[in-house]
C-alpha cells in the first residue's frame, strides 16, 4: 500500500501561483511515476503532469509553460509549481502514484485549487 497526501491547494486570483504538494509513504519503489491530474465540475479527470522517479517530464497542452512538476525522491515528494493561474484551472487535484513494472496504483485524496477572475 501507498499513501498519499496532499496539501497547499486554495483560492488564488487569476495571474496567481500555487505550490501543491504530495508526500508519499508506505511501500514505495525505486523504479514509478508521479504525476497530477485534475478534475472540475462535470468534467473528465485529465492528466496534468507526470514525472518518473528518474525525472524525466511531461506536462498537458494547457499547462505547459505555466506549471512545473518536480519531486524529492529523498523525501518522496512530489510538487507542482502553478503559476499564471486561470480560472479554467480551478478543479480537484489529486496525485496519482503508478509502480513500475507493476503498474499497481494509487490516488490521493484530492486538493481544492479554484483560480477568480
């Protein structure tokens, strides 16, 4: 099992940053990827950004440039960095933690991020 748990999530005005954050702990392998997705109102979860325990990136058309996903495998923490903020941003992130070669998965419990024009 994998737990994980998010913070820094909130209300920001539009051109505003936040930082999220995920602390992962339990059975955790070397070898996974790491990523953001969200979901708002009667929409679709839709991936936002992954990176893999040896760093390597990939981000969703509607963010790139804006936000930058980063990890400490040390502390086993994945962040996104948000920035120029939009009110079409505003959804529930949740973390997602995917086992290489496994592919066993987990979810976290989801974090508000609402952007006001």
């Amino acid at each position: 099992q994998v737990q994980l748990v998010e913070s820094g999530g909130g209300l920001v005005q539009s051109g505003g940053s936040l930082r999220l954050s995920c602390a992962a702990s339990g059975s955790i392998v070397s070898s996974n990827v790491m990523d953001w997705f969200r979901q708002a109102p009667g929409k679709q979860r839709e991936s936002v950004a992954a990176i893999t325990s040896g760093g390597l990136r990939n981000y969703a058309d509607s963010v790139q440039g804006r936000f930058t996903i980063s990890r400490d495998n040390a502390k086993n923490t994945v962040y996104l960095q948000m920035n120029s903020l939009k009110p079409e941003d505003t959804a529930v992130y949740y973390c997602h933690y995917r086992a290489r070669p496994s592919g066993y998965e987990y979810w976290g419990q989801g974090t508000q991020v609402t952007v006001s024009s």
